[in-house]
C-alpha cells in the first residue's frame, strides 16, 4: 500500500522554526532534538530511533530534512521502497565517498551505501557536482549513475536532459540538496553550487513531467549557529514544496 501523501518535516536544528513555508500546510512535524549523534554521521543507535519514529510513514510524501548534515535520511525514506525504483538527486556534492569512522553513514556517503545495500535501486541519477568530483568515484559505481556536471548545466542553461524515455519505467525517488543553488537562493552550511532556483525548479519540473514520480525531500537549510539569514531557503522550500503539491506529492493532512 502507498500510504498518505504528506509533508513531513524532520526538524534536528531548530533551522525550521525560523521558515514559513510550512506554517499553513498542517505537516507532519517530528522533533529529533532529543537525539544525539546525528549531525553529519549517523551512529547505529541514532539511525535505529529515527527509523523507529518513521516507521509507520510513508515514502510517498515530500520530507524537509533539515540541513545538509542529515541528508543520510533520504535513505531512510527509500528503505520504506517496496518496488525497482530510481533515485535523482540534485546536489552539489556526490555523496558517494568511501565510509569512514568505522563504516557510519554519513551525509557524504549516502548515495553509495544506497547503491550498496538497496536491491530494488537500479539507478541513481546524480545532477550538480563538478566533473572532477565524479571521476573520482570507483568506476563500478561510476556505472550505476546517470550524471550531469555543474559544468553541462552552465553550458545548458538547467535544462540537463537526463531523464529520456527510457526513464519512465520506474519510480523516481526525488532528493534536493539547495547546496545546488548559488549563494543568493540559499544559505546552506556547505560550498554552494551556482544554479539559480528558477533553473533547479525547471529541472524538477522536467523530471515530474518526464518521469513517475514518487516521493521527494529536501535538506540545505543553514546552520542556526552560524551568522546568516533563512529567508532564501525559506522561499526554495515554499516553492519546491509547492511543486511537490502540484504533482500530487502532499495531499494537505486534516490538522
């Protein structure tokens, strides 16, 4: 069963509770403060409580995630996957370093131990980093990922074309990082990429348009300790989440 199409939003921070975009969608707000050993990696302990407070929820939905040091939760949300699916990311980063400190999962190694350890992925389609970035992946897992560099999406204005026909076979699982986005729509805790929002929503719209589908989260708000505003994330997460919405992503949940 699909279960409910929501709007979840996983607040570690406290990020969130300076944003309005979620303020009139009656999400599904699950506080994590209490949890320790999650900022960046994820130690078995912590990841066996998230996953516990998620367990009855559904992929299906759009999930906030917080900051880029908790995106390890896209795979959380894709554990939940009961059929072949694809995973397209939008990132500035690849997220597919070796493991470190012990195998932990981490907010950079994700996509690999995705690829890793989940049978029903079949492909990742990765948008955003640099090409030296990329090659520096082992070329087995090299294999398994559709790319598009930073430096094609300059050349193409953020049309990247990575999904043709051939795409629609599958479940699409959507993750955005909004480290993707050039400093001035967003302020994220991580070196920043330089697509305007306008560009990445066309891209995420080319991939609703072109391909099913069916679950999505987004992380990249900045680190409350540190000086900055939250206005321009606020504004991405109003206006991807508003996309989500338009293709059936979040059905509003009766408050």
């Amino acid at each position: 069963m699909e279960g409910l199409r929501e709007t979840v939003v996983m607040n570690f921070s406290g990020v969130y509770g300076e944003e309005n975009f979620w303020k009139k969608e009656n999400p599904l707000w699950l506080d994590f403060g209490d949890v320790s050993g999650t900022s960046c990696y994820c130690d078995p302990k912590a990841g066996e409580e998230i996953r516990r407070r998620i367990r009855n929820l559904s992929c299906h939905g759009i999930h906030f995630l917080d900051s880029g040091n908790y995106h390890y939760l896209s795979l959380f949300w894709m554990e939940k996957m009961q059929k072949p699916f694809r995973l397209l990311v939008f990132d500035n980063h690849t997220d597919m370093q070796s493991p470190a400190f012990g195998g932990l999962l981490s907010c950079g190694s994700w996509v690999r131990e995705a690829l890793e350890e989940l049978p029903l992925l079949r492909e990742v389609m990765l948008v955003g980093p640099e090409e030296e970035a990329f090659l520096q992946i082992e070329e087995a897992l090299r294999a398994r990922v559709r790319f598009v560099s930073r430096e094609r999406l300059r050349s193409q204005e953020g049309r990247c074309g990575a999904w043709p026909g051939e795409c629609r076979d599958l479940p699409v699982y959507l993750s955005v990082d909004k480290d993707i986005l050039c400093p001035a729509d967003a302020c994220t805790g991580w070196s920043q990429g330089d697509t305007s929002l306008e560009n990445l929503l066309a891209m995420a719209e080319e991939a609703f348009v072109s391909c099913p589908v069916c679950g999505m989260d987004v992380c990249g708000e900045r680190d409350p300790r540190q000086r900055g505003s939250s206005e321009a994330n606020d504004r991405a997460n109003r206006e991807l989440l508003s996309l989500a919405k338009k293709y059936g992503l979040s059905q509003r949940s009766e408050a």
